[in-house]
C-alpha cells in the first residue's frame, strides 16, 4: 500500500512540448482516419444511446440544467458565451443532428497546425499533459475556477476547484453514479504549479517520485482533472469498488476518461490509477470510446511518453 499523503496528492510527470514531424503526419492521417478507426476528428460510429447522451450532456446546455444552482448556471452560461435562456434552445437538436456539430468549438480543425494548437492549449479540453508535452506557460493558471461543492458535488480535500465545464459535467455524472448506487467524493482537482512542486519533492524523498508528477506536468494543473474516491486516501482498489467499476464503464458519457489504464504504463508514464479521470469533453470521450483507443495519446496520434 502507498503512502495516503503522496498517493492522494502528488503525481504527474511531461517533458518539454514536442511533436515530430512524424507525429505531424499521423495527425494528418487522423484528420481523414477512415469510421471506426482511432483519431480525433475521424467520423464516429455512433448507438443511438451515445447521440441521445451526447444531445443531453454538453457543456452549453449544463446552463440550463435544473439540477445546478441558478448562480452556477449563470456562471457556466458566462463562461460558454450563451445565457441561460440560449442554452435550452440548444438541447433542442433533432434525433438527425450529428454529434459534431455540438463540439465544432474546440474539435473543427481542418490543419495540422490546429490540431498541434489544440493540444497545446491549457485552456482546451483536447490538451495533452505528458511527460513529453508540460504546460508551456510557467506558473499557469485557469482564468476561471469554480469550487466543486457548488454543484452539488462532495469534496473531501483542499484542492475543490476545477474549470466550469469539467465542474458541470462531474456534477451530472456524479448524479448519475448516485441514481445507480456508485456515489462518490471530488479528493482533488485543480492544483497550481507551487503545490505541485511541494508535492513533487516530498514524494521524491519517498520513493523517487514514482508516482508524482513535476510541475507543470501535472494534468491537475490545467483544471480538466480530477481525483475520485470514495475513501479518504486514494488506492487501486478504488477500481473494484461499485463507484470504480462504474466510473470506468460510463465516465466517457460525460465527457471523462480514465487517464491511465491498466496496462497503459508504457504509453502514458504512469502506474494504474483507477481514481484519476480527465475531462476532454463529451464528443471526444464518446469518439474516443468508439474508436477502442486505450490511451489518450493512442487517440490523438501521439508517440508514446514513458519517460521524461
């Protein structure tokens, strides 16, 4: 059993921003990936369970979910760029639309170079944090942060924040986990860069840092992560637990994913974490379940970062 303080708080690990010319081109090929195939942008094969969730879930239409507080809903509805009242227009799609049509914001690239921006881009649920691509600006912190507990999540750490979008959404999952008897509590979401660093040190004094990740290496950072348990340390065996089996069975209808798989050590850089599922918006989740892809540089046609 890991130590609670370093298992629960500290992790993470990138490298300086790097995309070769190979990895360019397999961008490229993802753009035109043929459906059914892995890649962002490739046409989704989709249950009509997956559209029907898709039409329901967005972050838009979280502005006029009755579920949330009205002050929270006003302020997803800021955040997005439509008011609260806009926003029920848009959970008015047809059973024809397509799925993408409620992601072109952050999903309609049509070049190489867009795809790199996106993943670039701390502010994008497509960004990527890996022990080859950190957060390229030092000290970098999410222009909005919202405290998880108001909207109606339960948090049992300090680090309760996480960006709007990945806030609402949480919110409907963890409502929907509770409807199936998988309740569960936010241990940590945003972190900024200095505790990551305090964390970092600590846990390296430990064991070497095993399971921390450097500052500006940790996906905590960009506000799209969050740490889920039901108990008051964080353990693999979270993942045989109701709230894990089912987090990893239906987070992707929510726009999340599980970040590090079991089996995945040698494409991510990181050990099996059953509690650590990263908002990347719920289009991509849904093509990224389709598509079969295990990990999240698989998907997005990235090489794989093992190492620093």
């Amino acid at each position: 059993m890991y130590s609670a303080r370093w298992v629960a708080n500290g992790r993470r690990f990138s490298v300086p921003f790097y995309i070769s010319s190979f990895a360019a081109l397999l961008g490229v090929a993802f753009l035109s990936a043929p459906e059914g195939q892995f890649g962002l942008f490739g046409q989704l094969s989709q249950p009509e369970q997956t559209a029907q969730h898709i039409r329901t879930s967005s972050f838009a239409n979280a502005a006029s979910d009755s579920a949330l507080p009205s002050t929270v809903r006003q302020q997803i509805a800021d955040t997005s760029g439509t008011s609260a009242s806009d926003a029920d227009g848009l959970q008015s799609l047809s059973g024809d639309e397509p799925a993408e049509a409620l992601s072109a914001s952050y999903l309609d690239a049509s070049r190489t170079d867009s795809l790199v921006k996106m993943l670039r881009d701390p502010t994008n649920p497509a960004v990527i944090v890996n022990k080859q691509n950190p957060i390229a600006a030092h000290g970098y912190v999410p222009q909005r942060l919202v405290n998880i507990q108001d909207y109606g999540v339960p948090c049992r750490g300090k680090n309760n924040q996480l960006v709007p979008e990945a806030a609402a959404a949480l919110a409907q999952m963890y409502r929907a986990a509770q409807d199936n008897g998988a309740g569960f509590w936010l241990l940590s979401g945003f972190r900024t860069e200095s505790v990551q660093d305090r964390l970092y040190q600590e846990a390296l004094a430990e064991d070497g840092a095993k399971r921390s990740a450097k500052p500006r290496y940790s996906e905590h950072q960009t506000g799209f992560a969050a740490d889920i348990s039901t108990q008051a340390y964080l353990s693999v065996s979270f993942g045989t637990t109701p709230a894990g089996i089912w987090l990893a069975a239906n987070a992707w209808r929510y726009g999340f994913i599980l970040r590090y798989p079991q089996g995945g050590e040698s494409v991510t850089g990181f050990e099996y974490e059953p509690w650590h599922f990263r908002y990347i918006g719920v289009a991509s989740a849904a093509r990224m379940h389709e598509s079969g892809a295990r990990t999240y540089e698989e998907f997005v046609g990235l090489p794989a970062a093992p190492q620093y």
